[in-house]
C-alpha cells in the first residue's frame, strides 16, 4: 500500500487528472460550443450554421489525453530521479525516489511512461492522417528530459520552459481538433467564409493563462527551495538575482496578468457573470497574492504563495464551464 502512494506522489497524480480534465474541458466546453454556434451573413441576414461537429472520435481523443498525461507523468519521475539529492534538503519528507521507490524501478516507470505516451501519441497522429505531428509528442519527451538533467539548473530556462508546456495541454486539444473539421466541411467553410480564428482565441487564451500563472508559481517555488537551490549550485532567479529582486519580478508578472484578464474582458467579453467571476475568482485573488509576496519570508510562506497561484490556476480553468454557458445562450459569431 505504502509503494502504490509513494507511486500515485512520484507521478503527481492529482496534477495529471487536472491536466485530463483541462483538455475535455477545452473540448466540450470551448471548441464544440463555439462550433455549434456559428453565425455567417447571407442573403437573408443572418444565418446559424450548426453543421459543424468535433471529429475526432471518443477513443481518438482519449488517446490524445493519455498521451499527454502519460508524458507528463514520465517527465514528473525524472525530474524527482535527478532531483534527490536537492529535494533531500528542500523537502525531505516528500522524497519518494531511493526512499520507497529504488531508483532503477524509477527509470523503468519513466521509460515505460514515456513509450505510452509516445505509442497514443503516434495512434492518434495517424488515425487523423497527421503523422507529421508525431514531432510534438517526440519533442515534449526530449524537452522534459533535458529540463530534468540540464535546463531546470540554468537560469529561467526551466521556468519558461515548464510554463510553456504547461499552456500547451489545452492548446494540443485545437492542434488536433481543428483541422479535421477544416478538413471535413472545407467546402461549407469556403462557400460561407466562415472563420475558426476565434476558436483558436479561445483557447489561446486559456493557455496564456496557464504560462502566465505557471511562470508565477515556478518563481514562488524557486524562492521556497532557495536554500537548496544556493547549496547545490543551481542559477535560479532567487539564487542569481536575491530574494527581494526575484519577489519583484514575480509581481510584476502576476500586474501583467491582472492586465491582461482586465483587457480581455473589457475589449472581448463585457457580461455580467463573466465581470463576477474574474473579479471574485482571479482579480481580488491575484491582488492577495502580490501583496502575499512582499510580507513573506520563510519556506512556508513561499509554499503558501506558491499553492493559492496553482488555485487561481485552477479557478481560471473553471471559467471554460461558465464561457460554454455564455457561448450557448448569449453569444453569436
């Protein structure tokens, strides 16, 4: 029992169905609602063209889900297998890798981890005769490893990297789904001029959501581990810059988020439930967190910080359950 915990803590499980439940979120929530409530011009005003449906079949994308899931798990065990002797120091109690799961058990589950989720990958790329997207499955496997072995040791490398990663899960969902339906309905999309680009938007801005609040929270964690990292010789922002530089540049991305979620709304969306929700669920958090940042001190405060960014993460996820609501029953495109 304790070995089937320690494996579910060495693969982040409670990560991995956040990052399932982002893509069907994106699936069902944003790209189908979008499709079913398209609006073209024609001869007699307006005219709603709900033809277009997702195409890639259930198991299709479930397949592209584990996939992804399977991947990040991968990258989640190499990165503790390189990390021991660093989170020893930072966070002892939390060691699995040497502890409870010897270290070749380790890389066996990361090879057998990242052969899943290449094997789905290479499936669903040739299900959907898309093999040249084999490369993003082959690429997010190469760039997992070398953050685990060379660039989570350079400076802001790792950071920008994770987060980049991070804004790809629901962006993988448009990578595959909307070509399809390009594909399939080319001549009505043709004869109507229908354009998809808000669909891409749409979830584009989900994912700069993720890279932004991820970036944050990859900082908060730098400053939480600070110590460890300044011991094993690691050119974290903290470790290069201090703590007081690098707590600056953590709010000024957390305003910059604030920014952007006040452009959004006010050049985008402008509905009431829209303004409740990120007022109540993002803005007045966001505001705590930069506030949050200069009175912190100690390792937990940092991991306090750090964990209210991963909620505000989570809520701005939510937000897709409300956006189908508005799509469905308020908007028109």
């Amino acid at each position: 029992m304790q070995t089937i915990i320690a494996f579910f803590r060495l693969i982040r499980l409670q990560n991995l169905i956040i990052i399932a439940v982002t893509q069907y979120l994106m699936r069902y929530a944003i790209i189908e609602s979008l499709l079913a409530n398209i609006y073209v011009s024609d001869e007699g005003g307006v005219l709603h063209l709900p033809v277009l449906e997702l195409q890639l079949t259930h198991f299709q994308f479930l397949s592209l889900v584990l996939s992804t899931v399977f991947l990040t798990a991968a990258g989640y065990v190499i990165n503790d297998y390189f990390d021991t002797k660093t989170d020893l120091l930072n966070r002892p109690e939390k060691v699995v890798v040497g502890k409870v799961i010897p270290r070749r058990w380790a890389m066996f589950i990361h090879i057998t981890l990242n052969v899943l989720g290449i094997g789905f990958g290479f499936y669903v790329s040739y299900a959907l005769n898309m093999a040249y997207l084999v490369i993003v499955f082959l690429m997010v496997t190469g760039l997992l490893w070398f953050y685990s072995t060379t660039y989570k040791r350079q400076f802001l490398i790792g950071n920008l990297l994770v987060a980049l990663l991070t804004a790809l899960v629901p962006f993988m969902v448009v990578l595959f789904e909307l070509p399809p339906v390009v594909q399939t309905y080319g001549d009505i999309i043709s004869l109507y001029q229908v354009q998809l680009n808000h669909i891409i938007l749409w979830v584009g801005g989900f994912s700069f959501f993720a890279f932004m609040t991820t970036l944050i929270r990859e900082l908060l964690k730098d400053m939480e581990d600070f110590e460890g990292d300044r011991a094993y010789g690691r050119r974290s922002l903290p470790v290069v810059l201090g703590l007081r530089s690098s707590k600056l540049v953590a709010q000024v991305l957390v305003i910059l988020t604030l920014a952007s979620l006040v452009s959004v709304y006010f050049l985008y969306l402008k509905d009431t439930l829209t303004l409740i929700y990120i007022l109540m669920g993002l803005i007045f958090p966001l505001i705590y967190i930069v506030l949050k940042i200069s009175k912190s001190q100690s390792q937990e405060e940092y991991h306090l910080v750090s964990s209210l960014s991963k909620l505000v993460m989570l809520i701005g996820l939510g937000y897709s359950i409300l956006a189908r609501f508005i799509i469905v029953n308020q908007m028109s495109f």
